[in-house]
C-alpha cells in the first residue's frame, strides 16, 4: 500500500479524522494535514523503542522467546506457548484498564509482561505493582487455590534510568526488612532495564540488545534478526495505516483536551481573581491536586 493510498483510507475509514474534516467553516486541509504530518513523522522515526513497533515483532514466539532468554538467562525457557500483542485487561466497569505490549506465557504457565517504554514518566514503579495485580488476575481462575499462581515476571525496558543508579538492571522481589536473606516467594518478579546504563556484569546479547533500542545496530545475530524484523513490520501498508490512525486519534485527542484543559483553567483563573482569592490562584498554578479540588468547588467540568 503506497504512503497516498495509506493518507486516502485513513481520510475515508477513520471517524475522528473524518468528523475533524466536517469542522464548520475551518479548511479540512487546515485540519487534518498537520496530524498527518506528524503522524508520518513519527513513523518514518520509530523504531524498536517504539512500542507498536516492539509489540508487532515479539508477537512472533521466536523472537519473544529469544528476548525473554537474553533477559532472564537463569531461567530454563523451552518453549513459549503463547503470545498476546496489544493485550487488554479490565477488571470492571469503574476499574482503570490496561493495554499490555507483549503478554507471554511459557509451557511451565509462568507469565512474563514486555513493556517498551519509550517516555519517562511518573509512578512506573506503581504502574508495575497495578500491572502485577491485573496479571495475576488471569492467573488464577475462580475456585484455583492461591498455590496455582504461576510465576510471572514484569519486565520494563527503558531507554533512560528510573532509579538513577547507573545500572542496566535492576530486579525487584519482596523481601523481609529485618532478614533480607529471607525472601517471600510469592513469584512475582519485576525488572526494569535502563538501555544507558553500565554493563554491570550484563551478558553480550543483552548489551547488544540494550544499544539497539538506542539506535545502535552491531553485529550480534539477534540484533540482525530484530532488525530484520523492525524492517518488514515498517514496509508495510497495513502496519503503517494502523499505526498512523492510532497516532492520529492520540494526537487529536490530546489537541481537544489540551483545549479544554485551558478554558477549564481560563474558568477557574476567573472565578478566583472575582472572589479576590490570590492565595489559592498561586497555590493552584503548582499543585495539581489542589487545582482538581477547586475545579470541584466551583463545579467547573
């Protein structure tokens, strides 16, 4: 599928980008290029680090296998059973859901979740313990003895360092404060790797993979095999319209939340500086929490 006839289907199929063309009075091109543009432009720059991109080429066992046996080159990985890209989860109507990247399972029934998480953000370290939980969900079914709980492992893979430790690895397990040598065994184990780090005693392959996310290509086999794969997954139509109208909704979405975001603030400035409240329109410009508890007082949606 060539890049004109990507743009033409994304224009006919996509209903945020076609109900974005219907704005009164406001020229579609006007509208609608400047996303496309920058969705090109995010596809003609992703790469492995990409988490489209990354979930695309582990769907495929022999690549999720092999990179799970880089990772964890202690345990003894025969066989991946099942492999789940994109994967969602959500518990409940009123419970926060998640969309997982590349979602494993090996022949033994361990768990292993893949995130390639490309931007810095707050709390991974307790987006971690929320993916844990909804993991162990799918673990166990109802009326299974807590003792059926598989292994199961959630792996970030970072191309900055959360915890600014300078290492390339760091692997957390519940342990005792007052005897760390006395571990709880609940089978849980998260790791989160920082493609910048030193090598800390990392093997060759993990090395090679680390710099790839980086944009560093070599000459180890599974880089070439990534890249390899990275390549096909960028040559093709399809991958490219999916990606470019997920992008394009995040983008619009974004664009009209932003909008709204300011004329929430906008309403509230107003609303403060009419009731002389120059202490709390300070305080509200950098705290967060207390801008949301005001919005709620004065009932601005």
């Amino acid at each position: 599928m060539s890049d004109t006839n990507v743009k033409s289907t994304i224009r006919a199929t996509d209903p945020i980008i076609r109900g974005k063309e219907r704005v009164s009075g406001v020229d579609n091109a006007t509208q609608v290029d400047p996303i496309l543009e920058k969705a090109e432009e995010k596809w003609a720059a992703a790469g492995i680090a990409d988490d489209y991109i990354f979930s695309m080429v582990m769907r495929e066992t022999d690549m999720s296998g092999e990179l799970l046996r880089i990772i964890l080159p202690d345990l003894s990985i025969r066989k991946i059973e099942y492999v789940q890209y994109q994967k969602t989860i959500e518990e409940g109507r009123d419970t926060h859901g998640v969309r997982l990247d590349v979602y494993v399972r090996d022949e033994e029934g361990a768990a292993y979740t893949i995130e390639m998480q490309a931007a810095s953000r707050d709390n991974l370290e307790k987006r971690s313990r929320y993916y844990q939980s909804l993991v162990d969900t799918q673990l166990l079914e109802k009326g299974q003895p807590y003792s059926s709980l598989n292994q199961s492992y959630i792996i970030f893979i970072c191309p900055f360092d959360l915890f600014k430790r300078g290492r390339c690895v760091y692997t957390f397990e519940n342990m005792c404060k007052e005897d760390t040598t006395l571990l709880l065994n609940d089978a849980a184990t998260k790791i989160f790797l920082n493609a910048g780090g030193a090598s800390d005693n990392i093997s060759e392959e993990l090395r090679a993979f680390l710099d790839y996310v980086l944009g560093i290509k070599s000459d180890n086999e599974f880089v070439k095999k990534l890249d390899r794969r990275v390549q096909e997954v960028k040559q093709s139509g399809e991958r490219k319209r999916e990606f470019m109208m997920t992008c394009m909704r995040d983008l619009v979405n974004r664009q009209e939340g932003e909008q709204v975001g300011e004329q929430r603030l906008a309403a509230l400035t107003e609303k403060l500086l009419e009731d002389g409240r120059y202490e709390d329109l300070k305080i509200m410009t950098k705290d967060k929490d207390y801008r949301q508890e005001l919005y709620k007082e004065f009932g601005i949606e």
